[in-house]
C-alpha cells in the first residue's frame, strides 16, 4: 500500500509539472492565433531590374521625374500580398514587406481602447494560473519527503489540491478571456491589423492541454487525501469497537488474565451461523457451558500505511 500511495503521489506531480511547463510555454509565445492578412503591395524603391512580387513596379526607375508618366504594371489581385501573422497575449507578429522575417508590436496596442480592461485581466488571471500552479506543485513535493509526520502530509496534500484545482478554474477564465479580446480585437481593431482569414495555432492548444493536466493532477491529489480521510476514518471504528468490548469485559468482572485482550469472532459464525456475540461469563460460553477461547488474530490493528 506503501507504494501505491507513493505512485499515486508521484503521478500527481508529474501531471503538476507537465502542466506549469505547458502553461508558461503557452504564455510566452506568440502563436495563440494565426493567419493571413491582405494588404496592397508597397511601391518598388530604388533601381528594379526585376519583377518583384511584393511590391508595385513602375515603368520608370526615375519615380521622382514628374514629367514621366507612371504606368503600374499590376491589376486586380495582382496589387495585393497575402502577409501571415500571429498572435500571442503579448505580441502580435506579422510578415515583413519583403515577406522575410516578422515585425512585431504589443498587442494591447491592437486590442480596443474600451476592451482593454478584458486583456489586463486576462494577463492578471494568466499570472495568478502560473504561480497557484507552481505553488501547487511545490507543497506536492514537500508532501513525498519522509521526513513529514503523516498529519503534516495530509495537510500538504488538502492544500496542494486546494491550490492546483483554483489554479486551473483562473486558467480557464483567462483561456476564455484572451479569446474574446483577440475577436473584439478582429471585429472593432485597427485597420491596419485586422486579419482576412485566421484560426488557433499551437499556443493555445498548449494552454487548454495546460488546463486540462492541471485538473487531473487536482483529481489525483484530492482522490488521495479522499482516500486516507476514509482509512482513517474505517481504522478509528476498529479501534472504538474493541475498546467498547473490552469495557464490557472489565464490567463483567472477568478474571484479571483476560483483561488486556481482545475476543475474536463468535465461534458460531466461524461456522456459517449469524448468532449474536455472547460474551462469556467466569469464562464459559452462556449457551453451551463450554469453556470459551480467546484470541488476538483477528483483533489485531490491520497491517499496511496509515497514510495514502
């Protein structure tokens, strides 16, 4: 049993951790969202010897001679790029012009100045997920070191539940709340950002794993202090129902030898019958005469861990 309580803890843990390292890998990244945006293509500067497909050729290289007349090449479809971005709670990234590399910005400058306050929480909440979630799996540790009383761990156990299972409940408001400020941010966000086509990416499937790890590793820990409440409760029975026979045995003025010991079960039901328990007098059994046994076997404390 002593194992098993040590497995059940150490799984615990384990999901504790998986989940605090795929919460701050989701936080810290930028690719909660993703997709494309069109924009119309810049103007080519400088000398053009070739097409270039980002940006709008003319005719003439001398764009700055007003006595030519400018012809742009491109039409319809042609003017426009399709430039990738992503998303994350704090940055939004997007293709460069030349369509190599990523320029960056924050994003509560994208998000509406009147639904800023969602963004501010959902960053609050996300922090309050990461440090309830690491104190979890902190008190989750300190409860396998055997140096602890069984009470203590108990304790450690209650509050380490405690703290991972509210961990994840602000995890899933703050999950939530970056959804809705990334939508008012596509609906009423400035021009200039908002996206043509989008959907989530890897970050926020790391988030929701991050939930849902946290949530086992809750189960698991309450499933274990459950557990040990129960023992302790089925072993305090054991012990108030002997002192309860012992009692009547002291009241029936039994000889002193027979005092310290615990009776075992009615000879009767050893044989398939439910008779009640007839507890001996001068010991001899009142229903037959007969001199009655006493034994510990069957009285003794149960084996195995108190603590699980």
């Amino acid at each position: 049993m002593g194992t098993e309580c040590s497995r059940r803890g150490s799984l615990a843990l384990t999901l504790n951790i998986v989940a605090f390292t795929c919460a701050l890998s989701a936080v810290t990244t930028s690719f909660w969202c993703e997709g494309t945006r069109k924009v119309v293509k810049p103007f080519c500067t400088g000398p053009v010897t070739t097409r270039q497909s980002y940006c709008i050729r003319f005719n003439s290289s001398n764009i700055n001679d007003s006595r030519l007349v400018q012809y742009v090449w491109e039409s319809g479809e042609e003017k426009f790029l399709m430039r990738k971005f992503h998303t994350g709670i704090f940055f939004s990234c997007e293709q460069a012009a030349d369509m190599n590399g990523f320029n960056c910005r924050d994003f509560k400058d994208i998000a509406p100045d009147h639904e800023k306050g969602v963004l501010w929480l959902c960053i609050t909440a996300e922090c309050l997920y990461l440090i309830l979630l690491f104190t979890g799996g902190v008190l989750m540790w300190l409860e396998l070191c055997p140096c602890l009383s069984v009470m203590n761990k108990l304790k450690l156990n209650a509050f380490a539940a405690m703290f991972t299972a509210l961990s994840g409940l602000l995890g899933m408001v703050a999950h939530m709340m970056f959804t809705t400020a990334f939508q008012l941010a596509v609906a009423m966000g400035p021009e200039d950002w908002r996206p043509k086509t989008w959907d989530y990416s890897w970050s926020y499937i790391l988030a929701w794993g991050s939930f849902a790890t946290c949530m086992a590793s809750a189960v698991t820990a309450l499933n274990r202090y459950t557990k040990t409440i129960v023992e302790f409760k089925y072993k305090r029975r054991n012990i108030e129902k002997k002192l309860r026979i012992k009692q009547r045995l002291l009241e029936m003025d039994l000889p002193e030898q027979m005092w310290d010991m615990y009776v075992t079960a009615v000879p009767a039901s050893r044989e398939g019958n439910a008779g009640p328990l007839d507890l001996p007098v001068n010991g001899h059994n009142p229903s037959t005469g007969a001199a009655y046994v006493v034994g510990l076997d069957s009285m003794t404390e149960p084996q195995g861990e108190a603590y699980c």
